[in-house]
C-alpha cells in the first residue's frame, strides 16, 4: 500500500516552490516546513514566535500603564469611576475594526504597521501624565489603541504560520508575554511615578521605540498577506468563519466581563478598600504573574488534552474565584489573587488556537473579528463596570460580572471540534 501522499514527502523542489507560491518565509534549515500547516506537516519555528511574543512583551508593557495610574488621573482631573472607565474604552475601541484590518490584512502588507507599534503606544502612554485635560488624555489613549489594534491583529496570524504543530504552545508563548508585561507593567509605572512623577514618564518611551527596530530588522522579510483575490471579501469569510464566531462571540462577552473588572479596575478597588497605591500596583502584578503561567500552563495542555476541555475547566472557575475575592479581607486575598489570574487568564490561549485551526486560509480576518469581538466587549465593559460601580459598589459590580461569566459556559459544546494531531 502507497503511503499517503503529503507535503512532507514530496520532492525538495516542490517543496521550495510551494513556499515561494505562499509566501512564507522560514527559519534558516528549514525550508521544506510550512509554519502553521496541517497537523504533522510542520515543526516549531522557535526563533519567529520568540521574536514575536518579545514584540508582544514590550508592547502591552506600556498599555498596561492606564489601570495603575488610573487612581492618579482620577484626582487629577477629577474623574468619576464611570468616566475613568471610559478611558478603558478609548484604548479598546479602536480594536473592534480589527475585522475590517483583519479582511485588509488579506489584502494588503500591513506588517510594517504592526512593527511600528510599541514604539506608537509607548510613546503615547508615557505621555499621559503631560496631558493638559481630559480631551488630550483621549486621543493619546487612542493612538495607542489604533497602534495595539494593529499589533494584536497580525502577531497571532505570524505565530501560527510559524508554529507548526504546536499552535497551543505557539499561542501560549504570546499570551505568556503578554501577560509578563501586564505583570511587569504596574510595577514600572509606579516605580517611575514614585521616582520621577507623573508628568515626566516620557523618557521610558525609548525601549518602544527600540523594540520597533528590532521588530523592522528581524521580521521585515515575512508576509502577512494571502494575496488578493476576487473571492476574498468579508461576506465569503464570514460564511466560512460564522459557525465558529458566533458560539465564539458569546464565549468572549461573558470572559471580558470578569477579566477587565479586574485588569482595569483591581487597582481602583484595592485604594476604595484602603490600601495604598504600590500595594494597588502590587495586586495587579501578582494577579498578572499567575496569569503568566496559566497561559504557558494552559497554551500546552489544550495542545495535549483540547481546546474545549482547557476552556470548560477555566471558565468554570473563574467566576467562582471572582466571587469569592470580592467578600473576602486580610492575607487570604493572596492567594485568592493568584488562583485567579492563572484561571482568568489562562482562556485565551486555547480560544486564539481554536480560532487559528478553524479557520481554514482565512487567518488574519478570523484573527481580526476574534479580536475584534474581544476588544469591542472589552470597550463595553469597562463603561459597564464602571457604572455598575458608581450605582451599586465594588461588591454587587463584582458578582454580576461573575453571573456573566457563568453564563458562557452553555455556549462552549457549540465550538468547533479540535483539529489536533
């Protein structure tokens, strides 16, 4: 009996040809694998998804600066906690175009925008403190917005063309980044505020600006583009992608609710309940810390054991932590903060390999409405939140976003089955 006839066993010329066709390009070596193709065809391209979650790592460092330094531009410019969370909302909002950059991104090369965007945001973070009212405050949040939009859009589509088999791990390495430098993010804004103050974090800007031409050198080669074609319009896309989105979108409002009263608002909280600010800054380092390794932890075993399973375990404990962490005083908030992190943050992982294998030849749109949906939820949240905080407290704000969270448990079975090995 014939073995099967696949890539891998085709002739070397063939091989280099159908690379040079798709526009992929690989790690020296290794010019016979395509990143990110069918299961078993691929090994892990190791030095592109580092270079990458590196890129990853600096960029969320600064956006992560809004949630410590929110206390201070509350008492600056004199804010409520509804207002405030409409500055969680300026940065978010830019990203629920990502469909649209995402059907773009098929089209066109848009990687030179995604490089430029640590140096972009950090640039406008740093600059917040300088900003003369709330209208400025505004349009820097903004930019760093449009710039993260861009950058969250076209560096998982790079992972998985690179990641071969190990897209969960591929995706958990970015997450784990990303969630290294909210750790690390809280610590340095309150460490430059306590040294320099809050109107003069701009020269923290360089290592943006330094991580974009790193960004420019290493991955200017690579293609993020499918190339244009008549058929690839939103509407063919979206009947391709709808049987996953959907079950999908539902899954991310209820996961946006209990993430970003905690992103956003854990800091505010901590000050309400009378601790200081680098305790504040702290709860929000220790809380990202284990989200670090619930991503690594979470990215790996979705890989071994499903998607599906990874994301029924984490979403059922979250909102009971969520809970729980709300009524609860004194020394036990630690550990409580800890298991919370690992389990909150330890969903996107499976969801972005979820996504990358279901969606066929379509993955920077899949990409753009996946994080389209997040960001777009994520907007409305943090304006939600914050009302619910004004009107009711801390407390009942916090219990109704554990309900929502329990409520996308029912929509898990309607995802797609894996597509593992």
């Amino acid at each position: 009996m014939k073995p099967a006839r696949t890539y891998q066993n085709q002739p070397l010329g063939y091989r280099r040809a159908w690379l040079k066709e798709k526009k992929v390009v690989v790690e020296k070596g290794q010019p016979s694998l395509p990143p990110g193709g069918e299961a078993g065809t691929a090994r892990f391209g190791t030095a592109i998804v580092l270079t990458v979650s590196s890129g990853h790592l600096v960029h969320d460092l600064y956006t992560s600066f809004l949630s410590p330094l929110l206390p201070l531009l509350m008492d600056k410019f004199s804010l409520t906690v509804t207002m405030a969370g409409t500055l969680g909302l300026f940065l978010n909002l830019p990203s629920a175009l990502n469909p649209l950059l995402g059907l773009a991104a098929e089209r066109w090369e848009l990687k030179y925008l995604a490089m430029a965007a640590p140096a972009v945001s950090a640039a406008a973070m740093t600059l917040l403190g300088l900003a003369p009212g709330y209208a400025v405050l505004a349009l820097l949040l903004v930019a760093a917005g449009v710039s993260g939009a861009f950058w969250h859009l076209l560096g998982p589509v790079l992972i998985a063309r690179a990641a071969g088999d190990g897209v969960g791990r591929g995706m958990g390495l970015w997450m784990t980044a990303g969630e290294l430098a909210r750790t690390l993010g809280p610590l340095a804004a309150v460490g430059a505020v306590a040294l320099f103050g809050l109107e003069r974090l701009w020269p923290l800007m360089a290592v943006g600006l330094a991580a974009s031409g790193l960004l420019y050198l290493q991955l200017s080669s690579l293609s993020t583009s499918s190339g244009p074609t008549g058929e690839r319009a939103f509407r063919s896309g979206w009947r391709i992608l709808k049987g996953l989105m959907l079950p999908l979108a539902g899954v991310q409002l209820s996961q946006v609710f209990m993430i970003y009263s905690l992103m956003l608002f854990l800091p505010t909280f901590m000050v309400r309940r009378g601790h200081g600010l680098w305790q504040s800054g702290a709860s929000l380092a220790l809380l990202e810390l284990s989200g670090v390794v619930g991503a690594l932890t979470a990215g790996h075993l979705s890989d071994r054991l499903g998607r599906k399973k990874v994301i029924m375990v984490t979403m059922s404990a979250t909102p009971l932590l969520l809970f729980l962490f709300s009524r609860s005083s004194g020394w036990v908030l630690a550990p409580l903060l800890v298991l919370l992190g690992f389990f909150a943050l330890a969903t996107s992982p499976a969801l972005l390999a979820l996504v990358q294998e279901n969606c066929g030849d379509r993955r920077a749109l899949a990409n753009g409405l996946f994080m389209g949906f997040n960001f777009g939820f994520g907007a409305l949240a943090s304006v939600t939140i914050g009302r619910l905080v004004d009107s009711l407290g801390f407390v009942p704000a916090y219990g109704i976003c554990a309900l929502v969270g329990l409520a996308g448990l029912v929509l898990i079975p309607l995802l797609p089955r894996d597509k593992r090995r």
